[in-house]
C-alpha cells in the first residue's frame, strides 16, 4: 500500500466511465450522459423527419406529372421544400451537437490530467508523506474516516492523525478548506499562498 493514489488512479482510468459519483456507490447523472440523450433523440427526430421528406418528395413528382400548376402542387412542393431544408438543417445541428461533446469530452480529460498534476505538485510543496498523500487524495474523494481507515487498512485514529498533520501542512483547518483549497486553484481563484 505504499501508493494507493497511483493505483486508484490507474484503477480509475480503466474503469468505465458511471457519470460521477459518490464514495458510496452512487453516481449521479453527468452532462454528458445528457448530452448524449439530446443527440440520440436529436438523430431519432431527423431520422423520422427523412422520411417524411422522402414521403412528400414522391408525393410532389407524382402531382407534378399530374397538375404542376394547380395551388395544391404548389403548396406540397412549397412545404417539401421547407421539410428538406428542415432535414438540412437537422443535420448541420446533429453535425455540430456531436463535435461540440466531441471537444467538451476532450477539454474535460484535458481538464482532469491537469488537476491530478495541480495535486500531485501541491502534495510534493506540502512534503507529504507517501501515506499521507494516499490519504489526502482519499479525502479530497470525498471518503470520510472510516472509509478510508477500510481501504488502507489501517485504524480510524492513525487516519484522523494524518489528516490533522495533512491540514497543519496545508495550512488549513479541515477538510472543508483543504477541498476548497484545490476547487479554488483550479477556477484560478488559490485560497492559499502559492506554494
């Protein structure tokens, strides 16, 4: 156990992606998973909308071959029109909805590697300990004492020890500001002096 944080970390990286969620087992609905809804419904509508085009497209030779100057023809062929430039425009949208969760999936890896180097140097400036990095990473996670104390095998008083000796290296009174500490720095806005 002498580094829980690369093996979580590894461990995370392997494992499906659940939309976030709590040390308890329960995860919570990402933006993602809504985005991807919107496109999966998005493609459904244009989908549907293709064929009612292709429908009215047929619909509108037929009567052309019949009557082409009649105001029926002229309204199925305006509004066929309108569908076609609808699917169109449906494409353009379904084209530009998948790029954009194309690059907000990328910003947000980008965004994750970033922060695990953002703690990986602030634990390196604090000089903690092998052990007492496992257990800081665990508490910035979100697991309270006795989870922690589980996972690391360890008693829940040496666990409450590290974390007081985490905070007085951090310069932080608990967990709250110890969090916050690393929330702030990566919206740019560091609580503490730079280290």
């Amino acid at each position: 156990m002498t580094d829980l944080h690369a093996d979580m970390t590894e461990a995370q990286s392997d494992a499906p992606s659940t939309g976030g969620g709590s040390p308890s087992g329960r995860s919570s609905p990402a933006p993602q998973d809504a985005a991807r809804r919107q496109t999966a419904a998005l493609s459904a509508f244009l989908l549907v909308q293709t064929v009612g085009t292709v429908f009215f497209v047929g619909d509108v030779i037929g009567d052309l071959r019949e009557d082409p100057t009649s105001i029926h023809f002229l309204f199925e062929a305006t509004v066929t029109m309108a569908l076609v430039l609808g699917v169109l425009f449906g494409a353009f949208a379904l084209r530009r909805t998948i790029e954009l969760l194309r690059a907000q999936e990328a910003a947000l890896d980008v965004a994750r590697g970033a922060l695990s180097d953002v703690i990986a140097r602030q634990f390196h400036a604090w000089a903690l300990t092998p052990a007492e990095r496992d257990v800081a990473f665990l508490a910035l996670k979100g697991l309270d004492v006795a989870e922690i104390a589980e996972l690391r095998g360890a008693a829940q008083g040496t666990v409450r020890a590290q974390l007081t000796r985490i905070y007085s290296k951090a310069g932080v009174s608990g967990r709250a500001q110890f969090a916050a500490f690393f929330v702030e720095d990566l919206l740019g806005e560091g609580v503490g002096p730079a280290v």
